[in-house]
C-alpha cells in the first residue's frame, strides 16, 4: 500500500510539473505590414540577449509575403525579455544585401518598430517582455 501511494504521489508532482512548465512558455506573435512588394520572403529573427542581438537568433523563420504583409508566430518562448528583426530578401538570395559602406539596400525593421541611427537598431529600443501572456508585436517597413 505505501509503495502504491508512493507511485501514486510520484506521477501526481509528474503531472503538476509538467503543467506548470508548458504554462511558462507563450507565443510571440509578429505582423509585418507595409512591404514595398510581394517579391522574396521575409527572413525574421528572435533574440533574447543584448550581446546576440543581430548575430545569433534563438528562433528564426522565413516567410512569404503576401499583400505587402506577413505574419509569423514563435511558439513556446519562455517568460523572459527579446527582440525582433527582420528583413525584406526582395531578390531571393539568403542575406541582406548593403551597397559599399554596408548600409542596407533591402527594407529591415525591428520590433517596437525600433530605428538606428548612424547605425542598426540598439536592444534596448527593441526588447519586450514576455511574461503572463502571448505578445503580439507590429513591425511597420
């Protein structure tokens, strides 16, 4: 009987566990408006540290675009603080193209909508919290 309990006790934290882990992992949703056409694809990217931001994403997607506008939805993020960025491949070939001095020839955003100046976009302009809920961000090129 205590051996039954036991078990019984065992499977029961099992359970509680893993429902309390699958409750500490939400969406991130990201909407991209406003593109210049439907050409190429969207390659958008999730960051959760300042020092790997724009350089080593911890989720990343290719989307097509459609009317101007992509959607793309990061399951399972856990509770914790990132960033987005994106940008237009409107010629289809895997990577932002620059002109001479390395600024941008294709459309890029960042979440909050964050801009560079004299430069890309800082983290600290572009991080949001995901904490109690799914988050929905608004990129608009």
């Amino acid at each position: 009987m205590k051996k039954s309990l036991k078990i019984l006790s065992l499977f029961l934290l099992g359970i509680t566990i893993t429902h309390a882990q699958q409750k500490e992992s939400h969406d991130v949703v990201v909407n991209i408006s406003n593109f210049k056409s439907n050409k190429g694809q969207a390659f958008v990217a999730l960051y959760d540290k300042p020092e790997s931001f724009l350089s080593k994403e911890v989720k990343g997607a290719i989307v097509k675009i459609e009317n101007n506008s992509c959607r793309v939805t990061f399951k399972d993020v856990p509770k914790g603080v990132y960033a987005i960025s994106m940008f237009h491949d409107e010629n289809d070939n895997s990577k932002m193209d620059t002109n001479f001095m390395g600024i941008p020839k294709e459309t890029y955003g960042c979440s909050n909508n964050a801009k560079g100046v004299f430069g890309p976009p800082k983290w600290e302009d572009a991080k949001f919290e995901v904490s109690n809920q799914s988050i929905t961000q608004h990129i608009k090129l």
